[in-house]
C-alpha cells in the first residue's frame, strides 16, 4: 500500500481482549464498540468511509442488531469482504453482496462440536430434569416434600432433527450413541445418511419423541416449527433448540408448553434476545441458556485464529477459507 500502513478493519461486534490484540497487532481497527458511549451506526460508518485508505473488510456478529445490507454497503462502498463469526448468515444480504462483489465467509466448522454438545445435553436436562432437580434440592424440597417426580430416559427415544448439516450430523451421531433413533428434514434427502427422511415438518414431529431444530434461518425456514408442528410433536414430546430463536413460532411455543401441548423444551435462542417470554422462566419442564452452545474456551481461541485467517487470505488477495459466497 502506498500509505505503508496497515488495512483497516471495520469492527461491528465486541471482542474478548486476546482476541482485540490479535486484530489491532495485524490492522488498524475502526471499532464501534471502542468508546462507553458510542456514535450511532450512520455516523459512525461515514467517519469510517471517510478516513483515508477506508476498510475493505468487515468484520460482523451473527444475531446482532448490525445488519450488512444495502444500506450499510452504500455507507461504506469501499467494503468488499465481510468475516461474519457466526455460522448463520441470515444477518448478511448475500444477493447483496454478490451484486457489489463482496466476498463472506463465516465460522465454518468452528463451533459445530459445541453446539452439538450443548444440544445433548439440554435434551438430557429437560428428560432427566436435571436442572429442576438441582433447584429442588437447593430450595431444601429434599427430602421434605419426598421423591423427586420421573424424569424419561433418553435411549430409545426417536429424534427428529430439522436441518441435517454439520452441527444437525454431529447431534445426530451423539444421540445415535444413547440408542435414539434418528430422522431428519432438510431441503433435500441425503443419500450419504442412513436416516429416514421427512420433506415434511410436520410429519417429521409426528412421529418423533425430539424434536431439534439445527437448520439456518431463511425465508423457508422462519417459524417453520408453527403450533400444528408442537401438535403434531405431542404432549410427550420435547423441542431442542440450538439454531435461530425465529426458527420457532415463539408465542405458539409459550402456548403449547402452558397447555401441555407438549412436556417440555431446551432453549438456547430466542426471537428477540436477550428480551425472552416471561412465561418461560417459572417453567421447570423448560432448560434456557443464553444463546451460550456457541462458546467454550476452545471455541474463542478457534474463532480468533480462524478469523484472522479468512481476513489475510483476503488481504493477501487468496480464496477465504470458508467462503460463502466465493
């Protein structure tokens, strides 16, 4: 560059301190959340256009309230690769990009295990009510009040996952582990998988005892569990879900569990984070994690690594390592 100076980098989300010192060590970051009181958005895009050689790259929040779209690339026009450090790209107009020629990648395969982990062990917690169970016994219940109610095992159960990717797999796999009996919906039958496929949700629940919503959010799959899928899950049935909070109709959720519609569910997204149902916190069939399968240790230093690796593959003018739009 002519300048000698390192590129900017427009930053929309917070970042855990090593993971701030890694970027600020390699690109001169125009961070939005670096001041307590921060300028809003437009203006704060428009002194980033302005500053001489502008960021050519973005990095952004999956779920945030920053949205790369039309409106954000006209402000910033000098942009052309956008990092988000979510799986899930349903906050990035890709028709967008592509238009303007703007490359995105995202975490790829970074959080996969976790999520999948984190998804077991809700199911496990809702069945065994492990989390109530523990709020019984701190409450001084035990032995007061007797035995604590059954929980329901988990072996054996049938498990219906909407969305058979790399996080849907990997579930699918650990509960093959417990003896559970796997079927799955997807935009299409997978001949690579030994699992019965549904092109129907609603079919799907029917004849599951789980079921978890593992798929991205789009315009097909916005609320694709509705009321007449928790029906069709039935008053035994329990809802995972690890994906996006609108995957699910929410009020039609709080309705079901309140009716006993069906026995329970393990939350770990919401419609509105952090806002979520009132409803949902008296209610000991219901686990709630806030948005968390994501992060572990592991995963931090993961996202950083990989991160930084999409953004000098792209400074160095070499494909991203995991492009989705190339």
């Amino acid at each position: 560059m002519a300048s000698g100076k390192p590129p900017a980098v427009l930053l929309l989300r917070t970042l855990d301190p090593p993971f701030a010192v890694a970027l600020r060590d390699r690109y001169r970051v125009l961070d939005f959340y670096a001041s307590d009181q921060p300028v809003p958005l437009p203006a704060f895009l428009a002194a980033a256009a302005a500053v001489p050689d502008p960021p050519r790259a973005a990095v952004v929040m999956g779920g945030g309230s920053v949205r790369a779209n039309a409106t954000f690339f006209d402000a910033v026009p000098s942009l052309r690769c956008v990092v988000s450090t979510a799986a899930g790209v349903d906050h990035i107009d890709l028709a967008e990009c592509a238009r303007r020629g703007v490359v995105v990648a995202n975490s790829g395969k970074v959080y996969s295990t976790d999520v999948a982990d984190h998804a077991v062990g809700m199911l496990i917690d809702v069945l065994r009510r492990v989390s109530a169970a523990e709020r019984f016994v701190r409450r001084g219940l035990w032995p007061m009040q007797g035995d604590y109610p059954l929980g329901s095992k988990l072996g054996g159960k049938r498990v219906g996952i909407i969305g058979l990717g790399n996080i849907g797999s990997l579930i699918a796999k650990r509960l093959q582990a417990f003896g559970c009996i796997i079927s799955y919906n997807s935009r299409r039958l997978k001949d690579s998988v030994p699992y019965k496929y549904y092109p129907d949700v609603r079919a799907l629940a029917a004849e599951s005892d789980v079921l978890v919503v593992a798929c991205a959010l789009n315009k097909e799959t916005r609320r694709i569990v509705t009321g007449d899928v928790l029906d069709a899950l039935g008053r035994d049935g329990v809802l995972i879900n690890i994906s996006r909070g609108a995957n699910v109709d929410e009020p039609e959720l709080v309705r079901a569990l309140q009716e006993g519609r069906i026995a329970g569910a393990g939350l770990d997204v919401f419609e509105d984070e952090p806002r979520l149902p009132a409803e949902l916190l008296s209610m000991d069939n219901v686990v709630l994690t806030p948005h968390a399968a994501v992060w572990t240790s592991e995963s931090r230093s993961d996202l950083r690594e990989h991160t930084l690796a999409n953004l000098e593959a792209f400074f160095s003018g070499k494909p991203l390592l995991t492009p989705v739009l190339p």
